[in-house]
C-alpha cells in the first residue's frame, strides 16, 4: 500500500483513514480538535508545555530515574493549551472540557461539523487520493465523468467473460 493503489487504470495515493473529532488530541503539539497527522503546528510538550513532543519529555534533574516520555514528580506542571497548572490531557483543563462539550454536541446532533476525509482531502490537495477504510455516505464513491465510461466498459468485459466461461 506504501506504493498507492490502481484504481480505474490511474494510480492513486493512499493515506489511512482516522476519524478526528473535537475531542481528538494532537500527539505533536497537544491541541485538541486535530490529529498529529494534520497538525501544522511546531512541537509542544503536554507535561511541561516544552518545545519537544510529550514521548521526548524528560526530567532536568539529575539522577532522575523517571522514564524519557514519562512524568516525575520534579516536572513543573503546565498546560500547553490553557496555560494553567496541569498536564494537557488533565481533567482540570478548560480547553479540554470545552473539547468534550463540543463532541457531546456534535454527537447530539449527528454531525461532526466537518467534510467526510475524501471530500477535504480531494479539494485541500488538489490530488487523486484515495482514503483506506472510509465509506462516504449515500452510497458509494462518486465518479468522474471519464470513469464512469471506463468503469461501465469493465463491468461490459467482465459479464461477457462470466458468460463465455459457463
């Protein structure tokens, strides 16, 4: 799959599915609403709000024995999001409660207030990029013009083979 994938005679970029909502932390810079692989933003340490990615986070201290990407208790707490007090992911963190008030919401009403992945990555890139594991509602895939003839000509092909063989 790191090739691409065939699809009507053209080939095609593929990038995994993820399904990223309001509530949906970013790994890279520990903002809420967006994923790591969308992120345009520089790194941002969720523990002690650092310019390096929370799993890079280590203990100044020396003979520290903690883990690098672990919290100690010498860590001085501070949220990259809300600047408060805490670590990013905390319970006590504003940004992530307005995070989870807008999912319940969003939930509520059936709509995650965003494009199916195909339809913004189709008009962000400007590329043909087919997205693994995403089903876009009403159906099925919509067509270009071009493949559909293409498309409707294999379909022809492959019933007169079904025939010729029985």
């Amino acid at each position: 799959m790191k090739q691409g994938m065939k699809a009507a005679r053209v080939w095609h970029r593929v990038e995994a599915f993820t399904n990223a909502g309001p509530d949906s932390r970013c790994e890279l810079c520990c903002g809420w609403g967006h994923i790591e692989n969308k992120c345009g933003n520089k790194p941002k340490c969720g523990y002690c709000s650092g310019n390096h990615r929370t799993s890079d986070h280590k203990c100044n201290i020396v003979g520290c024995t903690a883990m690098q990407g672990s919290l100690c208790g010498h860590t001085l707490e501070k949220c990259p999001n809300c600047k408060g007090n805490h670590i990013a992911f905390s319970s006590r963190c504003a940004k992530k409660s307005e995070a989870a008030r807008a999912a319940r919401r969003s939930r509520k009403t059936g709509s995650a207030g965003r494009a199916s992945t195909s339809e913004a990555t189709h008009t962000a890139t400007g590329t043909n990029r087919v997205v693994l594991g995403h089903r876009p509602r009403g159906g099925g895939q919509q067509m270009a013009e071009g493949q559909k003839g293409r498309w409707r000509m294999w379909r022809k092909r492959k019933q007169r083979g079904r025939r010729e063989m029985s």
